[in-house]
C-alpha cells in the first residue's frame, strides 16, 4: 500500500469508528502524525486527498475538521474509497475507453485542422504549476472531447463523453495519490497533441492508448 494511501485508511478509520466525529478538529498536524505513525508530508497528502472528496474541511489559519455533512453522507463519501477499488464496472469503462479512445484519436489526427490544434494547444496551456488536480481533470475531460469532435464521427463523441462521466472522481483521485499523475497526464496531452499536429494516426493511437490504460492499470493495482 502506498504510504498515502495508508495515511488517508487510517484517517478513515477513525472517522468510521467514531473516534472522530462530524465538526471535530483534527489534532494538531505532528500530535496526529506521530500518533498514527506516519510522516508529516504523507499525512498532508491525505488529508488534501480527503478535503478533495468533502470529508475533510481544511480552515486556514482554524485547523482541520472532519465535515458537518450528516454521518450518512459522510459515510457515503467514505464508501467511494472502497467502491472505487471494487467497482468491477468502472473498470469495464476503461477498458471500452481504452479500445475507442485510440481510434477516435487516430482519425482525429488525419482530420482535425490548424485552428483546431491551435485551439488545443491553447486549451492544454491553461494548466500551470498551480493548478489543482480537479482543474487538470476537467481540463482533460476538455481535451478528449474536443479530440473526439475533430475525429468528426458525433456518434464516437457523444459516446466517450458518456464514458468519461463516470471516471471523474478515480482519475481525481489518482492525481491525489498516486506519485507523479499529473505531471505524466501533462506530458501525454502534449506527446498526443504533438503526434495529431505531425499527422502522424498511428502514433496518436499508440500514446492515446497508454494514456488511457496508465489510468485503468492503477485501478486495477489499487488496494
């Protein structure tokens, strides 16, 4: 299990064991490291993880607090941790991704135009050192729709944007626990865009493929 990972279950369990409630303060940041074993840097990923998902509420200069969300709803959003890792139909999804992403990225590549590329060059630069996991999700969700209009088939399009829907919070979630996500999902972008721009088809099928199976391999592989 990855070491964050390991922080956020720990976190976890002691939301679903009530040893910390709705509107508790977490304990100061080295107090709770120390007591739960693990370093402070994979505890502040945890806990970043965990504000993403709303079970936990970071105050600046306040402290940390478990969510005021009713105890069902906070279980609820406890309960897509374990879903996401034994959801066999997510990753039913990906696979489908996986065989048509590529094609619809290969045709695109043979017919998408200048002011296209540009505008998907442009799209792609909105993300910088600062930008959150989510904005890089929707950025990307963004990106292959916009590939997926080029390649000129709606069908395909609407299609994978029905597909993506339901991937939102795992691909989220790896950028927010898995070491180095975003900058790989970055540098794909670029390397898919690239190979399109050198009306290089097979190429762009080729790094849309891995693109897509580096998110359903973690899936796969995740505890």
């Amino acid at each position: 299990m990855a070491v964050t990972d390991e922080a956020i279950e720990k976190i976890k369990e002691m939301i679903v064991s009530g040893r910390l409630r709705p509107g508790d303060r977490l304990p100061k940041e080295a107090d709770l490291a120390s007591n739960l074993e693990l370093s402070r840097s994979s505890l502040r990923e945890a806990v970043r993880a965990l504000s993403a998902l709303r079970i936990l509420d970071v105050r600046q200069g306040d402290g940390t607090y478990v969510t005021s969300l009713a105890p069902s709803l906070l279980l609820e959003a406890l309960s897509f941790l374990v879903d996401l890792h034994h959801d066999d139909t997510l990753l039913e999804i990906f696979e489908v991704r996986r065989m048509l992403e590529p094609a619809v990225t290969a045709q695109a590549a043979i017919r998408i135009d200048i002011e296209d590329l540009d505008a998907l060059q442009k799209h792609l630069d909105k993300i910088h050192p600062g930008s959150t996991v989510e904005e890089l999700v929707a950025n990307d969700l963004e990106f292959h729709s916009r590939i997926a209009a080029a390649s000129g088939n709606s069908v395909l399009k609407s299609l994978l944007d029905s597909l993506c829907a339901p991937t939102v919070r795992a691909r989220i979630w790896r950028g927010l626990t898995q070491e180095g996500a975003v900058e790989r999902t970055v540098a794909e972008h670029v390397a898919i865009l690239d190979a399109m721009r050198a009306r290089q088809p097979e190429t762009a099928r080729a790094l849309a493929t891995v693109h897509v199976l580096g998110v359903e391999e973690w899936l796969r592989k995740a505890p």
